[in-house]
C-alpha cells in the first residue's frame, strides 16, 4: 500500500510541476524561480526521506529519482538566478575607456 502512495504522490508532483510551470509567462520564469528555491530544499528533504522510507526496491528507486530531479531543480534554479543577476552588474570597459 506505501508503494502506490509513494508512486500516486510522485506522479502527482511531477504532473502539477509541469502544470504550473507551463502556466507561468517567460518574463516572470526568472524572478519565480529564484523566490521558489527554497521551496525546492523542502522538496529534497521530503525525497531524502521518501528514499530512507522505501521497503523495496522500486519504492527505493522512485526515492532516489525524486532527490535527484529536485536536486537538479534546485542548481538549475541557482544558475539562472546567477545569469539573471549577471545581466544587472556594469560591464568594466578596461583600462583605455575614459
């Protein structure tokens, strides 16, 4: 019975993610993105715990993909809010422009 909940409650995640993501307009991706990190570290906590939780094999597959799509959810998220903050610093022209 665990191992549906466990497989209901990932399909679920993966189905909503991609819902609301796909919902979000492109200019406001960015700015959301950076805000909902933390949000992601909660969701590697409740994966880490999933995966310790597993009674078999598939249960203990499942929570082993799930810390590493939130894993990957969390750097990609820190990288674009890195590219975005890049694009605000001044540019230095050097030594010769004055």
């Amino acid at each position: 019975m665990s191992l549906i909940l466990l497989l209901f409650t990932f399909v679920l995640a993966v189905f909503l993610g991609f819902e609301l993501i796909k919902k979000v307009p492109s200019q406001l991706h960015t700015p959301l993105m950076s805000g909902s990190n933390a949000i992601s570290g909660i969701t590697i906590v409740g994966a880490l715990v999933a995966a310790g939780a597993a009674e078999g094999l598939f249960a203990s597959i499942l929570g082993f993909s799930a810390v590493v799509l939130a894993m990957i959810n969390v750097v990609g998220g820190y990288l674009v809010t890195d590219r975005m903050l890049g694009m605000f610093k001044k540019k230095d022209k050097g030594p010769q422009a004055k």
